[in-house]
C-alpha cells in the first residue's frame, strides 16, 4: 500500500525544518512570512500560515514581537545565535516524526505497526533517545510519505555527533645514512612483548606503545 503524502502544510513546515537543521536559517534569524513560504511552495497563504504556527508549537520557531510580524528561529539554552548545535538537529528530528505522524493521523501504536517496530521504539525516536537505526528512519520516512526528509535529518544527525577517527603517528625516519644520503622509511616491524610481530607498511605505529619490545627499521637508500 502506497503512503498518502503529508498534509500540505505539513509539506510547508517540512521546509523550513530542513532550511533550520542545514543552517539555511539559523538561530535568532526570522522565518519567512506566510506570504513568502506561499510563493516558495505555491501552496495558499492559510496554509502556510498554518505550518508556520505548527513549527511555533514545536518550539522550532517562536512568535514575532507582534501580530503581523515574521517568526524567528528559536535560540536554544547554552547556544548562540549564530551556530547550531547538535542536540538541536536531534531535536528536529524527533519533533519531524511526531508531526508527521499526528499529520497522517496516526498514533504511535499504529505507526509502530506498520513499520513492524515497537511502540516503545516510537516513543523514545518522539522523545530525542535517537539510538535508533538508519534502516527504522527509512521506513518511518516511507510511512509517513516524508519524502525523504527523516532519513536526511538523521544522516545529519550522525554526521554531527560522529566520533572524528583517531590519527595514528607516522613513524620516524632513522638519520640520513653514510655520506648524507637520505634514507626513506620502506616498512617497520614492530616485536611486541608477548611475541607476536607486526610489520606496517606504510609506516603507521599502533597503540599501545607499552606493549612495544622492540622496534626493527627496513630502510632503503635513494
């Protein structure tokens, strides 16, 4: 059975959902108008009014200091109004399902049915424990004909909380040899202290270094 696509106005918040986790919009900027996201989307300026006090509600936005004027992207505890955070991709992203599943009209238990994950699973993704996998994004994102958008907020996600990978040092080049010729580094053996031997090629020295005996340089000259 193929999903219904979102509301329009669903369709209208997703937009800016995704303009604020990318950092199109950033923290303290205004929102556009109901007026503007009509023309960007060619939806109904009710209608697009309407998404933007979704988004209000969320917390994604808040109101303008007046009636008629533009709403601004919310500013987080502990964030400045020029830099996003990560917590606050993950808090998109939660907020996106919920909406989009109450959207559809569906409650977690009958969301949790069609993507044949647990109601538990649906209300921790709703209340930002994102410990879920890339695969439930992908299938909440087909039920709920998100288009697409679940699955790129959580890449975002990912990306952003992503452990950088540790750099190995190089190993140290020995002196020049006889005569001032260099000397380049062709493999290293490392002879650990229980007895195995490791040669690396290119020279990259693992951890841990305390487990090192002795160390065995294969040299050539150029």
């Amino acid at each position: 059975m193929t999903p219904l696509p979102a509301p329009k106005y669903a369709q209208a918040a997703a937009i800016i959902r995704a303009q604020v986790a990318d950092g199109t919009l950033t923290p303290g900027e205004a929102a556009p108008s109901g007026a503007q996201l009509a023309r960007l989307t060619g939806f109904c300026a009710l209608t697009c009014r309407r998404a933007l006090r979704t988004l209000i509600s969320e917390g994604i936005l808040v109101p303008g200091p007046s009636a008629n004027a533009r709403p601004s992207v919310a500013v987080s505890h502990g964030q400045g109004p020029d830099g996003a955070t990560p917590s606050g991709t993950a808090r998109i992203l939660s907020r996106t399902l919920s909406a989009l599943r109450r959207a559809n009209g569906l409650t977690q238990p009958a969301l949790a049915r069609i993507t044949g994950y647990s109601v538990t699973t649906i209300g921790h993704a709703e209340t930002g424990r994102l410990r879920q996998s890339r695969q439930f994004w992908v299938k909440a994102d087909l039920a709920l004909g998100a288009g697409g958008e679940l699955t790129r907020l959580h890449d975002a996600y990912r990306a952003e909380t992503a452990a950088p990978a540790p750099v190995q040092p190089a190993a140290v080049l020995p002196a020049a040899g006889a005569a001032g010729v260099p000397v380049w580094l062709a493999e290293v053996t490392l002879h650990w202290s229980d007895g195995t031997v490791t040669t690396v090629d290119p020279p990259r020295l693992p951890a841990p270094w305390e487990a090192l005996a002795d160390l065995t340089f294969h040299s050539r000259r150029c």
